[in-house]
C-alpha cells in the first residue's frame, strides 16, 4: 500500500494542495479531485498522501480548516488558503517554473 | 511559529479531541467518494468497498497524519510506552521474573563493586598517596617482618636519602581523661613531629607539633581527633590552648585533626585499633638509649622523594640495615628493612577475597543477562505472529522498533530503578556486616558508577534481546507467519536459547563449587578446637592509670601496687552471684596481641650475640588456667602463692615443650631472661589458639603477673559464669568502682562474641559468596524452566500426536526431561572443566580443604542436576498431562 511516487510528491504535491486551493475552499476529496482535474488525470492523491500533507501545511500557517456542509449535505472539513499561503504558492509556483523550465532545457539540449 | 506553538498545544492537551476530528474527517472522505462512487452507477455496497479500497487502510492514514503533527515524537512515546506497560501488564509473570532479575544483578554487583572499590581501588584518602610506603623489620633468617625499635628509627631516619619525611607512631599509650563524671579511656597514640605532615593534613582547628616538642619533657602537649572532640567535648570551640587532666597529668592541647582525617591501616597494625581519639609526641631520646634498640613497638611511615622509585629506596634502606647489622649485633645482626607502599600493605590480605567476591558477582551479572536474553527470546517467539500481523498490516520496521525498544527500556528502567533501591538499601547494611578488620571499611558509600555501569550492560542486554522479534521478522513474509501460527521456531534462535542456558548452568556451577569449598572451610574453621572454653566467658578490659606503672624495676613499690588491685578486684568478683571463677590475663587468646622475650635454657649452651630462642609470653594471674579452660596437662597452673615474695616462675604451652625438650619432660627445668634470675617450669598446659582459629599455634609461655617486670596496664579480666555472661556485668562494673573509681572499663565481650569476630572475614567472605551462588542457581533454574515451558508449549501438539498413536505419559515425560537433562549436563560438563581452572585461585582462602575437594566437586553436580531436573519436571509433566485430544486441536 506504500505510496508509488513519494519522493516525486514530496515538493510537488504541497504545490498542487496550494493551487487547488487557490480559488476556493475545499474539502479532502474536493482537493483530490481537482488536482486530478487540473493535472489532467495525471496526478491522483491518494487519502494516505493527502492528509498527512493537509495536516502538516495547516500546522505551517499554510492552510486553515473549519467545519462545513458537503454538497451531499455530510458534515467535511474545508481548507483554505492563509496569506501564508498564498506567499507560499506564489513562491513555489515561481521556484517550479524555474526548475520545468531548467528541466526542460536540459532534456532538449543534445 | 506561533501557528507551530498552538498546534503542539492543541496536539497535546485537545489530543481527543484533534483524534475525533481526523476520523471524522476521514470517514468524510471515504462516504464522499462512496457517493461518488454511487454517482458512477455503482451498487451502494460495491461504492462503499471501493472507496475503502481506494483509501487504503483507515489506521495506516491516521498514523501517517499522526507522524506529521508537530510534537509526534513525543506523543509516540507515550503511546509506545503505555503499549509497553500494557503488553508487560499482560504478563506479569514475564514481566516480574525479568525485572527482579535485571534488579538482583544490577544490586548485587553495585553493592559488591561499591565494597571492593572503597577497599582496593579507591586512592588513599592523602596528598599524593603513591608516595607514602611503609617500613618494617624483617628478620634475614625468617623472613617475618614486624614492627620497629625506635632507636633502629632514629637511625634510618638520619641515614636515609630517598625520603622526603619518615615518621614514626607508637600506638600503644592509653589515657584516661579525668574529667567530671566516669574516667573515660581515651585510645591515644605518640607519633614524631613529621607525622601528620607526612600524610598532608591540616589541622582543623588549633596547629600541628612543634619539633621542639618531640623532646622527652617538653611533650606535655595532645592533639585531638575530631570525633573525640565532638564527643567528650562538645566540639567547644575554646579547647585549643586548654589544659587537660589525663593520667593524672596536665597536657595542653594544641590542635585538632579534621574530621576526614583516617588513619588507613590494616588489623594487626595497632593491635585491632582502627582509630584514635588522642595522639602526643613520640619525644624519642636523641640518640635514644640503647635498650631502644631491643623492643620493636613503633609502626614507620614514610614519603618518597618526588621520582624516586621504590626499588631505589628499598637499595638505600639495604644499605642503612648493612650498617646497622655490623653496628649493632646483639640486636640488628638478623635484621633488615622492607619498604612496602601504604595501598599494597593495607589491602594487601584482602585482595584475593574481594577479587574472588566480584568475579562471583560478575558471573551473577552474566547469568540474570542470559536470564533476561532467555526470557526476551521466549516472548520474542511468542509474538511472531503478532509482529508479522503488524507488519501486514502497514507497521514500518522502524515504527517497530521503537516500540520493541520502548518495551526493553521499559524492564530495564524498572530493573535499574529497583536495582538502584536494593544497592542503596544494601550497601549500608553490608558496611555494617563487614568484618571488623577489613581495611577502610568505614569509608565506603555506593558507587554511583558502579551503579551506572551495571545498569548500562544490563539495559543493553534488554534492549539486544528486545529486538529480537524485529530480527525475527526480517525474511519472513507477513503470509508464511500467520498460516504457521506462530510455531516453527528458527533452528538458530532455539539453539541459541540452548547456549544461553548451558552457559547459565555452567557458570552457577563455578560458583555452587567455590561457594561449596568456602563453606567447608568455614565450617572446619568454627569446628577448630580454640584450645579453651567459650562458653559462659565474660571478658573485659581495665585500664590503670599510670600511679600504678611500676617502670622498669622488678619488686617495687608500684609493682605490688597492680597485684594488690588484680588481688582485691579478683576477690569482689567472686563475690558475685553467678561468677564460679575469674582471673586476669594481659593478652587474651585470639586477639594477636604478642610479646617476645628470648630466653636461655639451663645447662644448654649459651648462644651467641644476635641469636635468640624466642617466644612469646602471656602474663596472667592465679587461676588463669582453670577459669579460660586451659588444661594443665603436666604439674600444676598458678595459685595464689606464685607471687613478688615466691620463686619464680614459669609454665609452657605443649607447642613449646616439643619444640625445646621434645619427648623429655620440661617441668622442673629451668630458663631465664635477660636477667640473672632463673625461672622453674612448673607446668604444661595446652596450645590456646591466639593469632586465629586459621594459624597453628605457636611456643607460648605463660608468667605469673606478680612475677612480670614492666608489666601491661591495661590488663583482661576473664570471669567464668553459671549464668549468661552478660548478666554479670553491671555487678562487674560495680566491683571495679569500688576497688577504684578511676579506672575506666570497656571491651566487654563474651569469649563466643570475641571467637566468633576472629573469623568474621572468613564468614563474611562465604556469606556472601554462598548468597551469590544460590541465587545463581535460582536464577539459572528460572532460565531452564523458562525455556522448558516454551519448548513444551511449543511441541502440544506433537505430543498430542505421539501419545495418539500410542506414547505412554512416560514417554512424553521422559522425552521433556532428557532434553532439559542434557542442556543441564553440557553445562554441568563444562561449568567442572571451568571451576578446575578457578579453584585453584581461591586456594590462598580456603582452611584445611584441598581445591579439588572430592565430595564438594562430587556433591555440587549432583546438587545442580537436581534443581536442573526440577526446572525441567514442572513443565514437563504438563506435558504429560496434557489430553491429547485437546492438544491435537490446540491451535
């Protein structure tokens, strides 16, 4: 049941909590789905990735969560974005366009 | 941060309610993908399976969000330590063997490290005390080195070259201090004006001696211990400059010694003193007068100049002895001088006991280790399952781990803490069970890096064996355990619980050997026939003040003076109900006090200068013989009329009539001393025991006290009672008062007291060695009835099979026994093949008993297969009993 990519996720998935997270709150499974949405199905958050990262970006001052209504009317957790937060995907988001792009590069020279 | 801060609050204190809140929020998850799931066109239950199954494990994904929480270290801690108390809880047995195991090792060598590090290892409690040696004559001819004449000091002092300072001490003055109330005995010692500076002691209150006072007239001065200062003065802090009324003479006191100060000594140093209340100048003569030369009373101390070896005092003291052998003949012609470092003369008698008491306790250490290892290793198999389910179910090998060594801390912390409160308990009770002439004795207090240590190897024990069951799961699949069941237990661990076993028998065996030899030993030591009575024997010491000191001169005045007090106290004493007999002695048996005198045989030829017959004399008075139970084997003891006004004198001991007349009868013969008077023998009487019930006894000859120049002044009275002797002695005390109130009383002690502190060494050596083997055998006998048990629990159902197709109970029984039979044996082999090798190390402590002890090396076998047997009976018989239905569907 380990999770496939860890290590690959390890930076990359706060970055997808983040942008998930930008427009709106959301719950768990909200979360996962629109980063499988975004990413074009290329990246599924498993519940054993996703809580801990939630868990532990909320102990940062990333994310804040209160308690709400689901669209099926069942009691769920939403997240949202602090100012921290948004700092903090601002940040990334410059750092990972950097990196792809360097990446990038680096796979096109010969 | 702050955000970091209020989550640890919140994680810690609101833990409940943070836990509430993550299973709800997951259960959240999987009924929102469920729906989804629904919206699909899944079958509601098909939904919900699937959203469980994408979830992967509802507790894998709380403990993964737990580890992330800020303070998760600490909260896993918790959690594994209450799992730990909880599996422990659940049994108890287990838990109880290994924690006392782990708590008597750990005690027993922090109490027995703590004594031999206080006696052996700790340094002298002196300013560099490596370079403080003692000196002593040695006779050339013998060898036997004793104690110095001042004069032969005072010349080594002046021709040594080696020696910063050499100081000496005469520990024989006494003084009663007449003060108000009862005359008090104070134990005092003469000592030249360097010694305490010798040894680097400051005064704590008041100064040192002054060299000028080292002067005979001019030592009218005393310094004070700081223990007689609190005591018979109250710690007043006016006394120095006082004057003192002691011996009925003024003496100043000048300084007071501070309260750590210890004159470390051994037992036949100062005559069973260990301490003294009052110390004056030694005031040597300068030069001191030739008979000086002749009496041997001082004890030599010395500091070695910076960098000079031992070696090379000792050739400069050789040199010293060269010339005053050739100086003074008639009394230096055999003598010679050994330098021995103060450390290796103190302990030096010691050393074997005590290396032997920790080697035992070391191997108590191993076996309660291979007891916990045995014991971990059996839960280790136990929870196989467990462990493999855990591991099946998501567990990380770390998270393991740590719980397993969470466990392991757990007993150990436990075992160390006990351990801990039974040294701390022990070590006081222990120093006061010590025998009284072990040296330093008084010092000792618990080692704490003793204690550290032993804890140290005994948690890691606990905590190597502890993981174990990690170890054990390292190549087998989660699968493979679970559908065994648990059984099958790896070939390698089974024999390695074997080994452990073996190794336990094998070194309780060593020690049941050596316990074995010490007690024989001891036993044949108490059964030694002292040579007189100790039943119903009352002893006590009297000291005279000096008025009745009859110096030098034989006959005067003085003299008659301490026959007509030993005559009238003798005569109130038998006045007392329940007394049958009394008499004095100056030197009662088996207290290794000793005085010499060389003497001359009538109508033998006269030796030549420097060669002496010698033995040692008791003076004693009429009755002496009667009332210790001495029997006079030939003519006749000494009454009344063997006095100052009679014919001298004189009965030996049996030792001394073979050793000079051989088969002849030597009563009615004759000998004198240095003087012209001849003596007749008028008796001989049988060897009393005097130095020990372990050393033979030697030429001894006995004088009538009203017939001994230079007499001893502190005399024994010996009291023969028909009642018990302790029921005499505030009469005794009564009588003494009234013959005369300033003569103070004390070392009262019935001969059974005074026999039985001869051997305390002996039975505090076996007494303990003896403790630590059965509890080695104990322990050892746990180990194999804990693996006989598992192995038992482990084959149910192969002895279910044997005895369905036929196997009688017998059989089965048989089967358990002789495997525990031959663990047993091995170890039995190779625990004789061991002692073989150590007895011969304790030869030096044992008393009429050969190392190879036929019946002890026999006995303890036997002894040990039979506890073995029991071990290994209880659950074998279960075995047994077993139905072996039942057993067949165990499982």
């Amino acid at each position: 049941m380990a999770d496939p990519q860890p290590e690959l996720l390890q930076g990359t998935l706060d970055l997808l909590i983040l942008k998930a997270l930008a427009l709106e709150a959301r719950h768990g499974m909200g979360i996962s789905r629109r980063i499988a949405q975004i990413t074009n199905g290329t990246f599924e958050v498993k519940a054993g990735s996703l809580f801990p990262a939630l868990h532990r970006m909320a102990e940062a001052g990333w994310l804040v969560s209160s308690w709400g209504e689901s669209e099926t009317n069942r009691r769920a957790r939403f997240y949202r974005l602090t100012r921290a937060g948004r700092k903090q995907l601002q940040a990334e988001s410059e750092r990972w366009e950097r990196i792809s792009f360097a990446m990038a590069s680096a796979l096109r020279a010969t | 941060m702050i955000g970091r801060i209020r989550a640890l609050c919140r994680n810690v204190f609101r833990g409940e309610r943070v836990e509430q809140e993550l299973d709800e929020e997951i259960r959240g998850y999987v009924e929102l993908t469920a729906a989804e799931n629904m919206r699909r066109g899944l079958a509601p239950g098909d939904a919900m399976l699937a959203a469980r199954r994408d979830l992967g494990g509802m507790d894998q994904v709380k403990e993964r969000v737990r580890d992330v929480r800020t303070g998760a270290a600490a909260d896993t801690l918790i959690r594994d330590l209450r799992y730990a108390l909880r599996a422990l809880a659940q049994h108890p047995g287990f838990a109880t063997v290994a924690v006392v195991t782990l708590a008597l090792g750990i005690g027993a060598n922090t109490t027995i490290f703590t004594v031999v590090s206080g006696v052996l290892l700790k340094p002298l409690p002196y300013r560099e005390p490596d370079r403080i040696v003692t000196l002593w004559e040695r006779q050339l001819s013998s060898g036997i080195v004793g104690t110095v004449a001042p004069a032969n000091f005072y010349d080594w002092r002046a021709g040594s070259r080696s020696f910063d300072k050499m100081a000496a001490i005469d520990p024989y003055p006494d003084f009663i201090l007449n003060g108000s109330g009862e005359p008090r005995r104070l134990a005092g010692a003469a000592v030249s004006a360097d010694f305490f500076s010798l040894f680097g002691v400051r005064m704590a209150a008041g100064r040192d001696f002054l060299p000028e006072e080292d002067r005979p007239g001019h030592n009218q001065v005393v310094i004070l211990s700081y223990a007689a200062w609190m005591s018979e003065f109250g710690g007043r802090p006016d006394l120095v400059g006082k004057a003192l009324r002691l011996n009925d003479a003024n003496y100043t006191v000048v300084g007071i010694l501070p309260g750590n100060f210890w004159l470390v000594s051994k037992a036949s140093d100062f005559q069973s003193r260990t301490r003294f209340d009052i110390w004056t100048p030694l005031a040597l003569a300068s030069p001191p007068p030739e008979w000086q030369r002749g009496t041997h009373p001082l004890c030599v101390y010395a500091r070695l100049k910076p960098g000079i070896p031992i070696a090379r005092a000792q050739a400069d003291l050789d040199r010293i002895a060269a010339n005053l052998q050739t100086q003074y003949p008639a009394d230096d012609k055999d003598a010679g001088i050994t330098a021995v470092p103060l450390g290796r003369h103190v302990v030096g008698d010691v050393r074997t006991a005590l290396a032997t008491l920790m080697a035992a306790v070391g191997m108590v250490l191993l076996i309660a280790c291979a007891n916990i290892g045995n014991l971990l290793l059996s839960r280790a198999a136990g929870r196989r399952k467990e462990m493999a389910l855990r591991v099946a179910l998501g567990a990380s090998r770390g998270r393991l781990a740590r719980q397993l060594l969470t466990e392991g801390m757990v007993l150990a912390a436990v075992g160390c803490l006990l351990g801990s409160l039974f040294a701390l308990a022990a070590v006081p009770a222990l120093t006061r069970h010590l025998p009284a002439d072990l040296p330093r004795a008084a010092e000792i207090a618990v080692d704490w890096r003793a204690l550290l240590f032993t804890s140290l190897i005994s948690a890691a024990t606990g905590i190597v064996f502890g993981l174990v069951p990690l170890w054990q799961t390292r190549r087998v699949s989660a699968g493979d355990a679970l559908r065994q069941g648990g059984r099958g237990i790896a070939a390698g661990q089974s024999r390695l619980r074997g080994a452990l076993i073996v190794g336990q028998v094998a070194a309780a065996l060593v020690l049941l050997v050596g316990a074995g030899l010490m007690a024989k030993s001891f036993w044949k030591l108490i059964r030694v026939s002292p040579g007189f009575r100790t039943g119903h024997i009352l002893t006590a010491r009297l000291s005279l003040p000096p008025r009745y000191a009859n110096g030098y001169a034989f006959g005067t005045g003085k003299h008659r003076l301490i026959s007509a007090f030993e005559r009238d106290l003798l005569d109130r004493v038998h006045g007392i109900p329940g007394v049958a007999s009394a008499a004095f002695t100056a030197y009662l048996p088996l207290g290794g006090t000793d005085n010499a005198w060389a003497f001359n045989i009538e109508g033998r030829p006269v030796k030549p200068p420097g060669v002496y017959d010698m033995t040692n004399y008791r003076p004693v008075s009429a009755g002496y013989f009667e009332t210790i139970g001495i029997p006079v084997l030939h003519g006749r003891g000494f009454d009344a009329s063997d006095d100052e006004d009679h014919a001298l004198v004189v009965a030996i001991n049996q030792s001394m009539a073979r050793m000079f007349w051989g088969r002849q009868n030597p009563v009615g013969g004759r000998l004198r001393f240095s003087g012209p008077e001849w003596r007749t023998i008028v008796g001989v009487v049988g060897d009393a025991h005097h130095k020990g019930l372990d050393a033979a006894p030697t030429p001894e000859m006995y004088l009538p006290y009203a017939q001994v120049p230079n007499v001893e002044l502190r005399p024994t009275i010996v009291l023969r009672t028909a009642v018990e002797p302790a029921s005499v002695v505030s009469a005794l005390r009564k009588a003494v008062a009234g013959v005369d109130p300033n003569v103070p009383i004390d070392e009262i002690a019935s001969m059974k007291e005074l026999v039985s502190g001869s051997v305390g060494q002996a039975r505090f050596r076996t007494a303990v060695l003896a403790a630590f083997a059965l509890l080695a055998v104990f322990v050892a006998a746990i180990g194999l009835y804990g693996v006989m048990s598992y192995l038992v629990s482990q084959r149910t159902q192969e002895f279910g099979i044997r005895m369905a197709v036929g196997a009688s109970r017998g059989d089965v029984l048989r089967l358990v026994l002789g495997q525990a039979a031959k663990l047993a044996a091995i170890g039995i082999a190779l625990g004789l093949a061991a002692a073989a090798l150590v007895v011969r190390l304790i030869a030096s402590l044992l008393f009429n008993v050969a190392p190879f002890d036929p019946a002890t090396l026999a006995g303890v076998p036997v002894l040990l297969a039979a506890v073995a047997l029991l071990a290994g009976y209880i659950p074998a018989r279960r075995a047994a009993r077993a139905d072996p239905m039942t057993a067949l569907r165990y499982e």
